[in-house]
C-alpha cells in the first residue's frame, strides 16, 4: 500500500510537446494538491482540488491544465511544455478534517529540452 | 494566509537541541501553525501544528508564544538525519478552507558531528 504514487519519477521532454504528470493516492482524501520546487523560488502552489469534479488555480497555474474524474487521481499536464517548466513537481493529498497534515509524494522530475 | 519569516539557515551540534525560530505577527485568531521538512530531494514531510497551546509528538515540541505572534520548533536530539529544510506556515483551519499550503523560503539546518 504505497498511499500516494506519482508516476513517472523522472522524465525528459521536448519543449512543445505535451506531457502529464500522474498522482494516484490509496487513501481516499478529498484534497489533492500539485507543487514545483525549483531553485532560488521554493514550493509553489500549481492547482489544487478539494474533490472529483473540483479543481481552483494555485500561485503559479499558466501552462498548466489539471482535471479529477476520480478521487484517487490527480494529473497534472502540461499542454505544450517550455523550458521555464522545468521543475521537480510534487504531490500532495490531504483529508477533508480540519487539523490534518498533507502527506507528499516521492516528486516528478521534469526536465524540458 | 498569514506572512512568516523564518532565517535562511542554522546550524545544530548533534546531539544538542535544534531550535528553529518563527515570526508570524500577522496572525489571525483561527490560524493554526504547521511545520513541515525537506529532507534533500524528498516530499515534505508534515513535522506537528498548534493553535495557541505548545505541541509535543514523538518527532518535536512546538512552543507558541503567548501573543501567538512567533513560535519556537525544537529538535530534542538533533541527529544527522535531522539535516534538511524546515517551513513554519500558517494556515486557517475550519470549514470552508481549501486546505492548501504556502510555502515560504524555510530554514536550512545543518546538524554537524
């Protein structure tokens, strides 16, 4: 049971193409949250979602597209990838109850040519 | 959310006590403070949170000062696998919130043998 999956853990793409990133959590909690970790600017905010059906932007949400048909996943994709979105993109799930911590995943590395 | 301020870095003997200062005077009276850790090139990983009383679990103590305007985050026994980045942030807790995190710049902690 490995609660919060994402997938792939490392991946190369060409700038214009279009790429998605894949969270799947075992646990059923209605949050699920999507961060880039880059140098010199810390975690950052993309797009988060409070159930199916239910997605609101983050800090830093252009170029990025985000949907949640099932509670268990979350993918995040990048419609014609570029250069600055180059990053180490993580995920995070949360339950619903007031007062509980996000559990995080292992991180995506993306690197854009 | 409110603003926190935390140094960019610290340095602990091992075996000694890490205290790890944080400022949040703009503080509302239903935000919680949550710390969290990044162990190099790994999620987050939720440490403990409190409201207005000091906090204790297996991994820390969370002491709050009285006006809640600062907090305290103590490592007992710091270790070297105690080495990593640590946020302090501060969230509102209750119904309706969307549960999301911001993260600052944290502090960098560096145990030494």
């Amino acid at each position: 049971d490995a609660g919060i999956t994402q997938s792939p853990r490392y991946k190369i793409t060409e700038t214009g193409r279009q790429v998605t990133l894949m969270c799947h959590q075992t646990w059923s909690h209605s949050y699920m949250f999507w961060y880039r970790q880059d140098l010199g600017h810390g975690l950052r905010l993309i797009y988060y979602s409070a159930a199916a059906d239910i997605t609101d932007k983050g800090e830093v949400p252009d170029g990025y597209v985000v949907s949640r048909s099932k509670t268990e996943n979350f993918p995040l994709t990048l419609e014609s990838a570029t250069r600055s979105q180059t990053s180490v993109y993580f995920c995070a799930t949360k339950r619903m109850d007031m007062n509980t911590e996000a559990f995080f995943g292992q991180g995506t590395r993306l690197t854009v040519v | 959310d409110a603003k926190t301020t935390q140094p960019p870095s610290m340095d602990c003997a091992e075996g000694r006590a890490a205290n790890l200062p944080c400022n949040h005077s703009t503080i509302s009276g239903n935000e919680y403070v949550y710390w969290y850790r990044q162990i190099h090139s790994q999620g987050p990983q939720y440490i403990i949170h409190g409201l207005k009383n000091n906090e204790t679990n297996e991994m820390a103590s969370l002491i709050i000062t009285e006006d809640r305007k600062s907090s305290t985050l103590i490592l007992p026994h710091a270790t070297l696998r105690d080495t990593a980045v640590y946020y302090c942030i501060v969230r509102v807790d209750g119904s309706g919130n969307t549960g999301k995190l911001i993260f600052g710049q944290g502090t960098t902690l560096q145990v030494k043998p």
